[in-house]
C-alpha cells in the first residue's frame, strides 16, 4: 500500500504532473464542447435538407423550377457528405484536416473542434431526421390541413415534437464524442489520453498514468450516462 | 490538361516510386488482418457475455428460491459481465488499446496480435449487447410454447431461442465488422503499420499530404461502401421467408 502511495506521488504529483492530466482533461472537454456544438448545427442543417426533399419531393418535381432544382443539388451533397464521413475512419478525417485542408494553420485544437464537428455532423444528422421521421405522418398533415404552411407545420408542431424525442440521443452523442476526441493525440493534440501516454514516457511507468486517464474516462462517461437517463425519464413523465 | 498531367506525375511520385504502394497495400492486409480476428474474439466473447446475463435474467427470480451453488455462481458470473461492459464501453479504444500495449502484454512484441486481443475485448462489448438485443426480440411467447411443450431452458434456447436470434443478429454482427475496420485505424497510435499509418507514412517521406491521405480515404470508402451493400443485400435475403 504505501509502495502504491509513493508510486502515485511519484507519477501524479512530482513536477506537478497532475496539471498535465487537467490540461489534458480540459483539452478533452472544450474538443467535444465545440465539436458537439459545429455537429448539431451541421446536422440540423442537413437534417432539414434531407427531409424537405424527402417529404416535398413529388410535389416539386410537378413545378419543376429553380427551388427543385436547388433543393435536388443540396439533396445530394448532403448524401454525399453523409456517405464520405461515415464511411471513413475519423482519424484518417483528422489527418486530412491537419495536413491537407488547414495545413497553414497552426492552431491544432481548433483544427481537431473542425475535424470531430464535421465527423459528428454526419452522425447527428441521422438522429435529427430519425426523430423527423418518428413524429406520426397526422401530426404534419393536421398542421398542414389547419392551414400552416410547411415550415409553419414543421416549426410549431413537428419540431417540438422531435426535440424531446431526439434529446436524449443528443447528449448520448456528446458522451461518444467525448470517447472519441482520444485519437486526438494522433495529430500531437494534448488531450486527456495524451496526457497519460506523456506521463508514462516520462515516468517510465504505465501503470498509474493509463488506468487513471481511463478511470477519469470512465467516471466521466458514467455520470454523463446517469444524467442521460435522468433526463429521459424527466422527459417521459407527461407522457400518455 | 496541365493539372491532369501534374496529378499523373504527383501519383507516380507517391504511390509508383521506390514500390510505395506495397506500404499501402501491407497497411490494407493489416487493417483487414486485425479487424477480421477481432470481430472473431468479439462474436466469441459477446456470445458468451449475452448468455450469462439473459441466462441471469431469465432465470434470476426461479433460481433465487432454491439459492444453490448454481445462482451465486450465475450471480457472480453476471456482476463481471457487467462490470465489463462497463469498463469497455465507458473508456474510448485508444485508452484501452494502451493499456494492452504497455501494461498487459508490456513483455510482447507482437503488436498485430495485442491489438487484435484490444480490438476483440472491445468489441466483445459491443456484440454482447447486439446479441442480447436479439434474444430479448424473440417474442417471449416462443420461450413459454418451448418450456410448456416439455424442453429444458437450454434446449428452448438452443432449439427455439437461438435459429430466430441468429436471424435477426446477422446483418448486425456484419455491421459490427465494418465499424471494426474503422475502429482500428488508430492502431496507429501504439505504432502499428495499418492503412491509415501507411498513409500517414508515405505523406512523411513524400513531404506530400494530399494523394496519401485521400488515398487511403478512397481506400476505406470504397471497402465499406462494398460491405454495406452486401450487407443490406444479405438483409434482403433473410427477410424473404417471412411473413
């Protein structure tokens, strides 16, 4: 026992090395707070993309004119998008961003906020068009049939509708990113894992540095999680 | 067509010269290398995770009266299950993937195997849900018609339970594979020559980012793309005989 506590003192508090893990720990955070952020922006953007075509298609198509024409083109650069950022690894996203589409800058964290905001996106866009489409088909024609325009059905009856549906998946995405932003040490980032692994090249120890990020990890995720689930609950009280 | 003939001699630079494709191509075998034997241990592992804890929910409150050897076992064998999962689905990979590297297997120098073992024990986590998932799907009147027709738990498991699961697990256990083959491109990160560090490889020693990356970008797309399309099409196949 005291040979752990020496050991802990050792790697954690010699050289103030604990501040590394809280740089690290904030370094983490502020990555997922913003990409979070850039993910449900874009996801929302594409969302309403993808179903607006979706549920306007044939009736444009009769038009014809500009509004199709440009509502079809955005339709597919969202598949597009959707298709590219699934259907790459995001390290593999984070390089091309470090070392292609921003190479000039030198401002890494911001780089990486780019990177998993533009990852996430892909992600949130699928959740916020599941819960579009979740809201029942009446709902959209009984605005629709009051009188509402479109967008007038959407913004006072399907969209309060879909955010209580979609919230719980929106934290949920917070808590992957959050795993996620790891593979930040890739491009050099000094994120929480990083920090670990630095401290374990310099301490030469691994023990202690990798099983506390993870712990740290772990107790983060999990109170996350508990708070998810609160909030799920909360959400379904005034339910039928 | 001055840009074109530029490309042209960009790709022979970075792929043709000095056979760096090869990097590319060993980086592919190893990414494919990795991902196939860890969704194997996953599948093992996620198999024998989601028996333990539907085998405890099922039975808990039957085996909870006669409280013999047999339910402190399941009992404990369920609390590490948990714990498991747990610990794996609350930490990312990377962190997982270090601690194989440098403190589990610290004395090895296989790389390609520790992370097949880190890859594998994550996904393990993974499939177990999956698995359960289907489990709990069938219908529970199908579990009442096999113990009520005179089967034991493991034979209404085996014979009814299990042939319907599979049915519906399949396409995503299949799915399982293809996050896996993203997944492990952080291998990197322990070293590891996968796709995505041949790539980062070639871009250091071309002093060129752009062909390199997107390469292996193009790379992954286009295997993914394949496996989601035969994915759905086995979908399609095993929805025909249903009703």
């Amino acid at each position: 026992m005291s040979d752990f506590i020496t050991q802990f003192q050792f790697v954690f508090l010699e050289s103030e090395r604990y501040q590394l893990v809280l740089q690290g720990l904030l370094a983490t955070l502020e990555i997922t707070f913003f990409a979070v952020l850039i993910g449900i922006v874009l996801g929302t953007l594409v969302a309403s993309v993808r179903s607006t075509y979706d549920k306007n298609q044939e009736e444009l198509k009769k038009h014809g004119g500009i509004g199709y024409f440009a509502l079809a083109v955005a339709n597919v650069i969202c598949k597009i998008y959707l298709t590219v950022i699934r259907g790459t690894p995001a390290v593999v996203q984070l390089l091309i961003a470090y070392f292609i589409i921003f190479a000039s800058s030198n401002n890494d964290i911001q780089i990486a906020i780019f990177a998993f905001g533009v990852n996430s996106g892909a992600y949130v866009a699928e959740i916020i068009r599941a819960g579009i489409m979740s809201v029942d088909n009446g709902q959209f024609e009984a605005g629709r049939s009051l009188g509402f325009t479109y967008v007038q059905t959407m913004i006072y009856v399907i969209i309060p509708q879909m955010v209580k549906n979609v919230l719980p998946a929106l934290c949920n995405e917070f808590i992957v990113l959050i795993k996620e932003t790891s593979v930040a040490g890739y491009i050099g980032i000094m994120d929480l894992t990083k920090a670990g692994d630095l401290i374990r090249g310099r301490t030469f120890s691994a023990f202690l540095p990798l099983i506390g990020v993870a712990a740290i990890y772990l107790f983060l995720v999990m109170i996350l999680t508990w708070l998810v689930g609160k909030l799920e609950r909360r959400l379904r009280v005034n339910e039928r | 067509m001055m840009w074109l003939s530029s490309m042209i001699g960009d790709f022979r630079f970075v792929f043709l010269d000095s056979n760096r494709y090869m990097l590319v191509l060993e980086g592919l075998f190893v990414t494919l290398e990795i991902t196939f034997f860890a969704v194997l241990i996953g599948i093992a592992l996620g198999i024998l995770v989601a028996s333990v804890r539907s085998t405890y929910d099922k039975n808990e409150e039957a085996l909870k009266k006669q409280k013999g050897l047999g339910f402190y076992a399941l009992y404990i064998a369920n609390a590490v299950c948990k714990i498991y999962l747990t610990v794996i689905r609350g930490t990312p990979t990377v962190v997982q993937l270090l601690i194989a590297y440098f403190i589990i297997f610290a004395t090895s120098t296989s790389d390609v195997n520790i992370a097949i073992f880190a890859f594998g024990l994550n996904s393990g986590a993974y499939v177990a849900e999956i698995v359960r998932a289907g489990i709990m799907s069938i219908d529970n009147g199908q579990f009442e018609a096999g113990r009520s027709l005179g089967f034991t738990y493991a034979q209404t498991m085996w014979y009814v339970i299990i042939p319907q699961m599979i049915k519906n697990v399949l396409p995503a256990l299949c799915n399982e594979f293809i996050v896996l083959i993203k997944e492990t491109s952080i291998a990197g990160y322990i070293g590891i020559m996968d796709l995505t560090k041949a790539g980062d490889l070639i871009r250091g020693r071309t002093f060129s980012a752009f062909l390199p990356l997107l390469g292996v970008a193009a790379i992954y797309l286009v295997l993914i793309l394949m496996l989601t399309y035969m994915v759905e099409k086995l979908e399609r196949r095993l929805r025909v005989n249903e009703r």
